[in-house]
C-alpha cells in the first residue's frame, strides 16, 4: 500500500499522477539554467567558479566536520539498540535478493565514477612532478616521501581510498536510511522532504519541502548530465581507441542519445526488471575486466598491494578525515580535491540516496547499514587497487625509469579519458585480448551509466509524484530523454564543466539538509521507533489539502 494525498497529486489531465506545480517548477528551474548556461557559458562559468571557490576555500574546514558526523552517526546507529528496527513493517521482507541489491547499490553509487577516475586518481597522487602548480599529494609529501617508488604509490592509494571510501558512503548511507525509515516506518513520502519531519513537522509539505525536493531534483539532473559526459568523451576515446573513429563532438552527441534512449527504456520497465538485470549484467561483466587486470597483471603483486593498501588506509582513515591544509598549495589541492570529491558525493545523495532507499525495503537498519556501508567500499578498494595498481606497478618498472611508462604523461596532460585504455594496452602483450578487453571497457561505461541514469529518471519522478514507487511511466519517458536533451546541449555549448561546477556549488545547502536529517532519525528512533504513521493536520501552511487517501 502506498500513501498519497488527493490533493498534492493531480488525479486526472496531464500532469495525472503527479504534484502539478512541483512537475512545472522542475522543468522551469532545469530550463533556465541550460539556458542561462548555454547563452553564456563563460559568464555562468565564472559565476558557479566563484561560488565553488569560495565554499573550497572558506568552507573547508565545514565540510570536513560534516562528514565526520555522518560517519559518526552511521556507526553510531549501526552498533545501537536501534539496529533490529525494519526499515518497514516489523513482518516485511527484503523486496531483492543480497546479489540482486548489492549489485543495484554498487552500479547506482560509483560505477562510472570507478572506470572514469580508477587509474587517472591513483596516478596523479603517485606522481610528484605538480603540474597544475600544487603537490600531487600533500600527504606523502608531509611524510617527506617525495620520490616515485613503492611507498608513494601506497600513500597515493590511501588518498584514493579516503576519497572514495567510508566518508563518501556514509552520505549515501545517511539519506538512504532516513528515507527508507520514514518512507517504509513511518508511512510518510517517499521523497527527501519526509527525512525532515522530525525538525519540521507538518511544514514538509509547504513551501520548504517543496524546495528540498526540488533542490534533489536539480542534484539529480544536472550530476546525471555532467556525469553522462564525463563518460560518453571517456566512450568516445575507447570508440577511437578500438576503431579509429573521430571521437569529437558529434561522436558523443550520438552516444548521448544511444544510451539515454536505452536508460528510458530501462526506467519505464522499473526496479524489479531494467535496472536491476542491467545492474546484475554490470557486475558479471566487470568481474571479467577485473580478472584480466588481475590475472594478466602482476597477480601476487597486486593482491600484496591490496592488503597493504588498505591496511594502511584503515590505520589512518580517521586522522585523515580530521585533517585540514592552510599552506597555500596544500589548501588548492585540498579544495580541489577532497573538497571536490566532498561536495561531489554530497550533491549527489538525494539521488542515490533515494534509489537506496527505494531498494531496501524490508531490512534491519543494521544489515542496511553494513550492507550499504561495507560491501561498496570493498568491492570499490578492490577495483580501485586492481586498476590503479597495474597502471602504478607499469610506472615503476617502465624501461626508461621510474614515470615513464606513458600513463603519468596522460594524466599531466589532462587526457583522463586515455588513461584506462593507455592501461589495458600495458596489462599483456596479447593484442587481441587487450582489444577485447578494450571494447569490454568501452562497453562498461555505456552500461554502467544506464544505471545511473534509469536511477536517476526513477528517482525524479518519485519525488514528483510524492513519493510514489511507481510513478506514471509517460513521465519516466519525459525525463529520461530530458536527462539526455541537457547534456547533449551543454556538451555543444561546452557548458558541461560549468554545470557540474553548479552541481558541487548546490552541495552546500544539501549538506545542511543532510545535517538536520542525522538529527532527526537519530529524534525519531528515541522518541519512538515503531510502524506507525506520523501525525498529519489537515492543512499544509501553504494551504493544501492533506486528507490521506490509500492506493492500492
């Protein structure tokens, strides 16, 4: 049974099925920042650019603090007397299998960020050359290990761990279970605005949920967008790589449209058959690629390096979630990198974690926790260390020396995208297995964006539609294909950077949501942790009707 009320949803006409004016104010807020990007790219640019510098430089030291008390409350809920409570009725069961859930999490939360970043980010902290002006990384630098041997590319792993470890999952995971207990527990919406009843009350559905949910939505969109064409010019390169197509413009243009068309199509068949056989497909396709990095690189090496990696970065996993850099390039990376990636996870919880939430029915806010918590962030330390690891190990005994492989150049000359084919070429001297795995990349990062994206689609009409898990499948159409319309227009305008910039920018007011939402579950649960219904009035402040009628 789901909840909704007959006068939030539109019951007939065109925008049947969802909340009228949310559906109009999403696609005029989505609208007028396409357009006032792409008018003038290098104004908005600079605007967003100011916006972003300003929190990375001044704010540095907030969000470091924010997401410490999210990974405390995390924990603190995991090992609590709260975690048997059902993120449901206390007789629900699990909608998915573990396979079938672990497989949806992993592909929603970072699996084109993995193949996008997974080689590029090891290698650049593992390299000491400061190309853009600041320390490759400040960390190894302050340990005064400063040459490119073993022990740099170790620390350059922990860097790599922090920024996609504990910290980022414990957004995730903080959204994700206020959504799921309030949505699932206490019968409210399941949308980003229910998590603040505790604080709120009943003014959730006026004006301020209004704009909680739009602001998830904007998150949504535009990571979504600006993710679609990180990974279509990263598809682009191995297209060219493979077969020695132009990888320009309209090459990713066309890839845009190929995959979103296919993302719609996922979205409309929903959780329980697209997205989650995709997602599935996903992690049987990556284990192959994994294999080949594995087992054609150096096998005992890198699973030496595994261990030793992610002991190390379990050693100092919380000094360095505490650490803050004021001399002046230590600060330019910090911003640019932990507060980038800070900000980055942020931006894009409302989406993921609302997807989370979406598939977790059912379990114990502990297994919830643990699951969404741990098994992640391993399988992600063990991607990360496959593939970043061969690229760092061809480094270290390249035959001109130390950096001299091929694959630190490309990361100095920005051309990230290369970097994972630059990669695969060095793992054997097999041509045709490269080529092979090549394509299998190339492939990957088509799949594993439909993912995101058919999440994301479901997730946006979700909130639109206040809370239902079905929304109408016409407007999963609408905003999939939109999703797809925003990014190939900023990509010929070369807006893309300056809205993924806005996205980072828009992270700020989400973290305080996130803030207030820690603190409200954590209320909630004291006060009291059963099934039941929160209390609703019969009027919204901004007026609207709030008499509750059950749907099938």
């Amino acid at each position: 049974m789901a909840e909704k009320s007959s006068g939030r949803v539109a019951t007939s006409g065109i925008w049947k099925g969802l909340h009228p004016a949310m559906g109009i104010a999403s696609k005029g807020m989505v609208a007028a920042f396409v357009v006032f990007t792409a008018l003038n790219v290098e104004f908005a640019n600079s605007i967003y650019g100011a916006i972003r510098g300003w929190i990375e430089s001044a704010l540095n030291w907030y969000y470091i603090s924010a997401l410490v008390v999210m990974l405390f409350v995390c924990f603190y809920l995991m090992f609590s007397r709260f975690g048997n409570i059902k993120l449901g009725d206390d007789d629900s069961k699990p909608e998915f299998s573990n396979f079938s859930w672990f497989a949806m999490l992993f592909s929603a939360g970072v699996g084109i960020g993995l193949l996008f970043f997974g080689i590029a980010e090891p290698v650049f902290y593992f390299d000491n050359t400061q190309p853009w002006g600041y320390p490759n990384n400040p960390f190894a630098d302050h340990a005064q290990v400063t040459e490119m041997n073993v022990d740099r590319a170790v620390l350059a792993m922990r860097v790599t761990y922090f920024h996609w470890g504990f910290h980022g999952w414990a957004v995730y995971v903080m959204v994700g279970l206020c959504l799921a207990y309030f949505g699932f527990r206490k019968k409210l919406p399941l949308t980003l605005r229910s998590a603040l009843y505790p604080v709120i009350g009943d003014r959730i559905y006026g004006p301020i949920g209004h704009a909680v949910d739009l602001l998830a939505v904007f998150g949504t969109v535009f990571g979504v967008a600006t993710s679609l064409g990180l990974g279509v010019s990263q598809m682009a390169a191995g297209l060219n790589h493979l077969f020695e197509i132009n990888p320009g413009v309209t090459t990713q243009v066309i890839l845009i449209a190929i995959i979103s068309v296919v993302a719609t199509l996922s979205a409309v068949s929903g959780v329980g058959k697209g997205i989650r056989i995709i997602s599935e497909w996903n992690i049987w396709l990556s284990v192959v690629l994994l294999a080949y990095f594995l087992f054609g690189g150096p096998s005992k090496w890198l699973m030496g390096f595994f261990v030793t990696t992610v002991g190390d970065y379990l050693w100092h996993v919380i000094p360095m979630g505490f650490q803050t850099f004021n001399a002046k390039g230590d600060a330019a990376w910090q911003g640019g990198w932990t507060i980038f990636y800070w900000g980055w996870w942020i931006s894009w919880a409302p989406f993921v974690g609302m997807f989370i939430a979406r598939i977790s029915r059912g379990r114990t806010i502990r297994e919830f926790m643990v699951g969404v918590m741990f098994v992640p962030t391993t399988l992600a330390f063990f991607w990360l260390c496959i593939f970043g690891g061969n690229a760092l190990y061809a480094e270290l005994n390249a035959a001109g020396g130390v950096g001299t492989a091929g694959i630190a150049q490309l990361i100095r000359d920005w051309n990230l995208p290369a970097a994972l084919y630059g990669t695969i070429d060095q793992v054997t001297t097999v041509a045709w297995l490269n080529w092979i795995m090549a394509a299998l990349a190339t492939f990957l990062l088509a799949t594993w964006f439909i993912t995101s994206s058919d999440s994301g689609t479901l997730v946006i009409t979700t909130m639109l539609s206040m809370g239902d898990e079905n929304p109408p499948q016409r407007f999963r159409i609408v905003w999939g294909l939109g999703e797809g319309f925003v990014a190939a227009v900023l990509l010929l305008a070369g807006g893309l950077k300056a809205l993924q910039t806005a996205s980072i920018a828009a992270a700020l007011p989400v973290s305080v949501i996130m803030l207030l939402m820690a603190y409200g579950i954590v209320k909630s649960l004291n006060d009291d942790p059963s099934a039941v219904p929160s209390p609703l009035v019969t009027k919204a402040p901004d007026g609207t009707s709030l008499d509750r009628e059950l749907h099938a």
